[in-house]
C-alpha cells in the first residue's frame, strides 16, 4: 500500500471554510474526493480568514510544519478583492513558494482570477500571475480555485463571495484532477 502524503492547504477563507463546519472546508471534502478515488492523503486546513498573499508568506514558515510532503498554495483572493498590485502579489507568492522548495516541499498552486469590474489592464495583469508562476517553477496548477461556483447563488452563502458546503464539495472535485496529478509528482519525486 502507497505511504500516505501529507498536504497542508495554505490559503485564505476559501480554505478556511468560511461559515463552514471544519469537516465541510475545503482541505476537509478535498481529502474525502481523493480518498473516494483511492488516494492515500491527508491535508491539513492552514487557511485564515482575510489573508492575503504577503499574510501567507509571513507565516508560511510556521503554517507548514516540517515532514509535510506538499502544500496546495491557494492564497490571492483577498489581494484582488482589496485591488492589490499585482506585482506585490506575484512577489509574495513567489517568495513563497522559494522557501517551501527551499525546505525541500512540493508546491502546487491555485489560481484565482480579479474582479471584471476592476479594470482590463489590473485584469491582465492580476490573471497573469498564476499561470507565469506555475510555468517558472514548474508547478502543477489549478487555473481557477472557485470553478462552477463563482456567481452560481445557490453555491453561495448570503455574502456571495463564499461557498456554500454544496459550492465547497464542487470545488473539491474540480480540483481533484489536478491534485492527483500533484501527488504523483510527489510520490515519483519530481
């Protein structure tokens, strides 16, 4: 039988599980779709609520706790929310990212796109940053952490910006081809 990886899920609300029972968060219905498709895995929830992408880099060092296999890096929401440059994103996840291979931990990210109503050149620039990352560290990505969910009211809770228990299992198992292909790379050493 295949070692059980250990994953941490680094994020913000989104991971969290905002308004969500532990066992309904993301990190936690993630787990139960891998496990369901027959992947020995464990992941643990480091999301906070309102960080941002320089907010996880300050504390990735003691969010992710050594012998974990990999982190799923899903942080950036609250930065285009709040219409952070880009650069100063692109930077935090980078360095980020840096440390987490430089501790000899697998990275995969997930992607989150800005407001529309933000502008095409903040737009441009903002969609940039994950697929740019994601080919310069080569990193499996996730192009888009809400999928199916963003803007659907009935995945939603009231605020419209978080995900219902329902919106949270669809982003599970949208995710999980990618995360799949994550934990083969970890488990071939790649």
């Amino acid at each position: 039988m295949a070692r059980t990886l250990r994953l941490v899920a680094l994020g913000d609300s989104l991971t969290a599980g905002y308004g969500l029972p532990p066992r309904d968060a993301l990190p936690a219905a993630l787990e139960r779709t891998l496990k369901a498709r027959g992947r020995a895995v464990e992941i643990e929830n480091a999301g906070v609520s309102g960080d941002t992408s320089s907010g996880g880099l300050a504390r990735v060092d003691w969010s992710v706790p050594d012998g974990v296999d990999g982190v799923i890096l899903a942080l950036g929401a609250n930065d285009a929310l709040r219409g952070v440059d880009p650069e100063v994103t692109r930077r935090a996840l980078d360095e980020t990212i840096r440390r987490l291979k430089a501790r000899g931990i697998s990275v995969m990210l997930v992607g989150m796109y800005a407001p529309r109503s933000y502008g095409e050149d903040y737009v441009r620039r903002f969609d940039s940053i994950y697929p740019d990352l994601a080919r310069e560290h080569g990193l499996v990505l996730h192009p888009f952490i809400l999928e199916g969910v963003a803007g659907e009211p009935r995945l939603n809770l009231p605020d419209g910006i978080h995900p219902t228990a329902e919106g949270v299992r669809l982003m599970a198992q949208g995710m999980a081809p990618h995360v799949e292909l994550f934990l083969g790379r970890i488990a071939s050493g790649s």
